[in-house]
C-alpha cells in the first residue's frame, strides 16, 4: 500500500504553493518565493515534489500554465476520435481496464437508496483526505475534504441517499485506495465497481468521461459532441459538475476550450494538481 499519509501531508503544501501561484499570477513568482509560500526552504521544496510527484517544482509548475491545457486539448482530438469511435485501449487508457460503472435502475432512482447500506470512512490521498463511500454493489461516492470540513462530504452523501442507511466503517472502503490512487500499477489490478445514481443524460456524460485517457483533457463541446449531442456542451458541464466519484469518473480532464482549467467541486488548486499529477506520470520526465 502507498504511504498516503506522507502523500496527504506532501499535497497540502502543494495545494498551498498552487494557491499562492494563482494569487499572485500577474507578478509571475519565482521558485523560492513560491517556497516560502509554502514554508520551506528551496532544498525542501525540491524534495517535497520529488516524492509527492517524482518530478521538480519547476518541471511540476509547467503541466499547471494554460499554455500545457492547450497543448493537452490539441493532442487529445485525435485521440479521443481514436477512443471514442472504436472503443480501443491505448496504455494511457487506466480506466477502461478496470472500472466498471453500474447506474441505479429507474425503480431504484426513485427509491433515493431506500433499502441501501452505505457504509464510508475518511482516508488520506495523494491529493488531500477523502470520504469513501460503499455498497455491496460498489463505490458510490468520493469526495475531497476542503479545509479541514468533514461534515459537508457526509452531509453531500446523505442528500445524494436521503433513504440509504448510511453509518461510519473506515474499514469497509481502506482496501481501495491502492486500486484508485496505486499509480502507476504493475498489472491491471482487480476490477472495481461503481454504483452511481444520476439522469439518463449524467449517466451517458459520466461514461464519456471515463474514456478520456490518462494525462490527457479535453473540452466540454468534444464530450457534447462524442455523446451525440453538439449543442449542449452547457447541459455537459451541469453533469460533469455533478459527478459523484470524482478523479475515478475523471472530471478534472474536462477544460475549457480557451485553456482555462475551469471549476471544480474539489477546488481549482485540486483540478490543477491532479492534471500537473497525471501529466507527469505520462510523460515520464527526469526531475
């Protein structure tokens, strides 16, 4: 298993160097002024990202410039014609080889998870803590925990299950984290089940979106388009924003066409930190 607490406590300092970046855009800071940002020297703040991404800060910074997010549009329209027409794996494509996604049936909609058990737990990942939550048909819910709030996940949870019997069990979802955070993996690893209940239209969005490979992104109006429906690209970002398993239902790969990240329901330092993450795994560079 990872060290995920070393990797929770690495990602806070690099949510806070991310945030002072972004702050401070126009006066384009410098490596140490950044580290002091984040309250380490230059020497710390180098080995911070070498263990929590394996590559440099200055490296590392690169992945996160609206330049990288054009670079990343440009070279996933082909891949995505490639992957979403004929549904071939390509190595990037982690996510076509072992997740498979269940949606509630009509009945069960309506039911609002009455005669569900839910069990979640809060654990550390290499992007912040994080609420898992989990059926016997699957997970159903991940969420990232901002500033510190565990009551806004479990309170998200309940209204997402009005009916559900939700109760406490860290025990019941620990044994996944490897499978969702476990890159890269030597061999595919075991199959994992998601259980999502959303609208027909969310349900169709959130299985475009697991198609989009590993270390690449791509637009609203490119996942209005593979659905079939090229108009409604502002429709797309309602159910991208609604998506409830976040990072696995990969939403952080969908942009805005201009390179601008866009919003997410983790925070935009998140969003920036996982594409930076992703990036640097795929491309492989030497610190």
């Amino acid at each position: 298993m990872g060290n995920y607490q070393k990797q929770c406590r690495d990602y806070e300092r690099v949510e806070t160097a991310i945030r002072y970046i972004e702050e401070h855009h126009e006066a384009q800071p410098g490596l140490t002024e950044i580290a002091r940002a984040a309250q380490m020297s230059d020497y710390h703040f180098q080995r911070l990202f070498s263990r929590w991404v394996g590559i440099s800060p200055k490296r590392f910074l690169q992945f996160l410039t609206k330049e990288h997010a054009k670079n990343l549009i440009r070279e996933s329209g082909t891949v995505l014609d490639t992957t979403f027409d004929s549904g071939l794996s390509s190595p990037g494509r982690l996510h076509d080889l072992f997740v498979n996604c269940e949606a509630v049936t009509p009945g069960e909609y309506k039911k609002m998870g009455a005669g569900l058990e839910i069990r979640y737990g809060f654990h550390p990942s290499p992007f912040g803590e994080c609420l898992l939550a989990v059926t016997d048909r699957g997970l159903c819910g991940l969420t990232f925990v901002q500033d510190g709030d565990r009551a806004r996940p479990v309170a998200d949870l309940k209204s997402q299950w009005p009916q559900a019997t939700i109760r406490i069990d860290p025990q019941a979802s620990a044994g996944l984290l490897d499978r969702i955070f476990g890159y890269p993996h030597d061999h595919p690893p075991a199959p994992l089940y998601l259980f999502v209940k959303g609208t027909n239209f969310q349900i169709k969005v959130w299985e475009a979106l697991l198609k989009i490979p590993l270390g690449r992104a791509v637009t609203y109006e490119d996942i209005a388009r593979h659905i079939g429906m090229p108009k409604a690209s502002r429709a797309v970002g309602n159910a991208v924003g609604r998506n409830p398993i976040p990072f696995l239902i990969p939403c952080h790969r969908v942009i805005r066409k201009t390179g601008v990240l866009g919003h997410y329901g983790g925070g935009p330092a998140r969003k920036k930190a996982m594409i930076g993450w992703e990036s640097a795994r795929v491309r492989n560079t030497p610190p």
